[in-house]
C-alpha cells in the first residue's frame, strides 16, 4: 500500500522553526499506523495545534488524501515563522490546510467548539524552567515548564472543547510528562486511550497516545470529586497496564501519579 | 484565509463578549478552484452562522448566495446551491487585508492569506 507522506526534500525550513525530527516522525507513524481506522471514521474537520515545520499536517492531508476528500484542515502556530514554513511545505506538495497564527486555539475556541473530528498535537513537552515558556521563536516549539507540562494542560482543556463527540485526539508525549496521569484525566472528562506508538530514542521515550470518547464512561457530574478513584478501578488498571508493560516503564512513576496532584 | 475560517474565528480579546462575527476589510481577494465535496457541504452546513457568511461573501465580492439560510432539505437537491455554498465557503480567500473586533475595532491583520490572531500583553 502507498500512503504518502510528506518528503524531507519539500519540507521549508527557518533558523527559529523546529524541525522534524524523532517526536515529529513517531507522531507521523502512528498516524499511518491508524490510518484505515482514519479513513473508516471520515472526519469532517481536521486540526494542528502547532504545526511547526508543517511536515505533520501535511503527512496526514497526504495519508487520507482523496479518500477523505470530505475533510477540511486547519492548523495553528504561535510561531510566525512556522506558520510562514509551513504553508511552504504545504505548496510543495500541493496541499492545502487554513493557517492561523495564533496561540494554541485563541479566537477560534467558540465557534469551532465541538467541530474538530481528528485533532494532532506534538506539544512543547520538554522540561524547562517555567520561565522559558511562552518565549518566542523556536522556544516555543519545546519549552514546556514543570514536567514539560505546563502547555500540554493547557492544551488539552482546550481539546476537551474543540473536539466533537465522535472526535479523536492524538498527542506526543514524554516519559517526564507522566502520560499514564494525563490518561487518568482524560478518563475523568470521558476519554479513553491507547498508546499508538511508542519508541525510545537516546535522549528520550516518547509515547503517541490517542484519545477518544467512549460513552460508557461515567463522567464526574459536577467535577467535585477530588482524586482519580471516580473512575471505575479495573478501568483505571487497564489503562495503567498498558504502559506497565513498558519496560522502561519506571514502577515509581505511576506509583506517584496515583495520589494524583 | 476561506470564508469557512472567517465563520469560525472569533475576537479573542479579554473582556470582549461579543466578538462574533470579526469584520473584513479587504485589500485583496483570491479565488483557487478546489473539488467540490457534498458530503463536505451537508456536513458543515448545519455549523455556518449564515448571516455571518452571507456578510462576508458579500464584502468579499461575491453576491450570489440567498440572504436567508436555506432549509437543509436544498442540499440534497439544489445542485446549484450547492456550488455557490461550495464557491463562497471555500473559494474565495481573503489573501490581504484584516479581521476588526466588532467590540473594540482591534484589527487583526491577515498577510499572505494567515490571519494574526496573537493577542498583545494587556488584551489577554
């Protein structure tokens, strides 16, 4: 089968924009790896957070190409440089998305809410002081504060918003991020997960992680419960399981997140 | 910038609690012929505030489209309408020009068809 991505060779480049690379690439594969479910499930509108040197985006507007001929793009950066970068990516290879340069989802949170089908993130994940966030330039591309955490909670109310109920999100993440604890809070708005891929590099084990809605999870009503034994306990487990069995996996890690924050 | 987007940007400045729909001030306009999509169409149709996009279509030049929303039930037959709804939403873009808060008249400039929505320090 010949799914195109996005080639290198096409892909603009910018001394202040990130440049694909290991975090870039996994998000691609998982995206390819859950292509036929992509394809089956038709979204109508398709989003970026932070598109960067737009290989992403542009990966998965090749990927689903003609056969999702009914979807619509959109993507965003905080980053003007990037924005300008990817819409050259873009043009090489003849697709195209709606850019807007814009921190996270700003201006676009109210009518969008509950539209967007398919969602991909790769977020500021690293850990950095919390002062490097929300520098400008190619800082944004990694700066993620305390746990590299700081943009992926904030990114992540606001998917909460955009997506609709039958949407998708699929979001890159680092060992550091606790991933099994972001698990547990989505499961508490209603979303389930599954790591789609997960690949350990020299300086980093990242995990792609795709989270959906699944309507037989009882959503806090009022959100009043304090800590994550509102979901059912074998739930819980099986979502745990899943990175336990990671060999990596540092049993420490998910033993503190269970107290939760 | 499509007028898709336009129907759903919205002022994102504090305080500001009616900023739907953003206003265009045109300085340039382009058309790019794509494939039309009735699935596409049907889908979204039921999300375009209408009046909004028919103001927009008619700022941007374009004054084809019915003033008042049509019933759904046109878009599985109209075939016509349905290119004039593809046309306007997806067509034309606002390649130069900007997008002003109908609260506060703040501009948000739209260069090479992306508009800057990034907010400066005391307007977040």
């Amino acid at each position: 089968m010949s799914s195109r991505i996005a080639q290198i060779r096409l892909v603009s480049s910018h001394p202040e924009v990130y440049e694909p690379c290991d975090d870039s690439f996994a998000l691609v594969d998982a995206l390819l790896a859950d292509r036929k479910n992509l394809l089956e499930h038709k979204p109508t509108l398709c989003m970026e957070v932070g598109c960067g040197s737009g290989y992403v985006i542009t990966s998965l507007m090749l990927m689903l190409g003609e056969e999702a001929n009914g979807a619509q793009f959109i993507a965003t950066d905080i980053n003007h440089h990037a924005i300008r970068v990817t819409q050259e990516t873009m043009e090489a290879h003849r697709v195209h998305a709606e850019l807007i340069n814009t921190d996270i989802a700003s201006g676009l949170e109210n009518r969008l809410a509950g539209l967007v089908d398919l969602l991909v993130v790769n977020p500021p994940y690293v850990p950095t002081p919390e002062d490097e966030v929300g520098r400008e330039g190619i800082a944004s591309a990694w700066a993620g504060g305390e746990n590299g955490r700081s943009v992926i909670d904030r990114i992540l109310l606001v998917a909460l918003k955009l997506l609709s109920k039958r949407g998708w999100l699929y979001m890159v993440t680092l060992t550091a991020n606790n991933p099994s604890q972001i698990c547990r809070q989505m499961r508490k708005k209603g979303y389930d997960s599954r790591i789609i891929v997960q690949r350990s590099t020299e300086e980093e084990s990242l995990h792609i992680i795709k989270f959906w809605k699944d309507f037989d999870i009882e959503v806090d009503a009022k959100d009043v419960v304090p800590n994550s034994n509102a979901a059912p306990a074998g739930v819980v487990d099986s979502v745990l399981s899943q990175f336990q069995r990671l060999s990596f996996w540092r049993s420490s890690d998910v033993n503190s997140s269970r107290s939760g924050k | 910038m499509r007028m898709l987007t336009h129907n759903m940007l919205s002022s994102n400045i504090k305080g500001v609690t009616n900023g739907f729909p953003l206003r265009i001030e045109v300085e340039k306009v382009v058309e790019k012929q794509v494939e039309i999509n009735h699935d596409f169409l049907r889908n979204i149709f039921p999300k375009i505030d209408w009046k909004a996009f028919f103001d927009a279509s008619r700022v941007m030049g374009y004054a084809e489209l019915p003033e008042e929303a049509p019933e759904p039930s046109v878009l599985e037959s109209d075939l016509e309408f349905l290119r004039k709804f593809h046309h306007a939403l997806l067509e034309l873009h606002l390649e130069e020009g900007a997008l002003v808060c109908p609260e506060t008249g703040r501009k948000f400039p739209v260069n090479k068809g992306i508009p800057n929505m990034l907010l400066h320090e005391d307007e977040v």
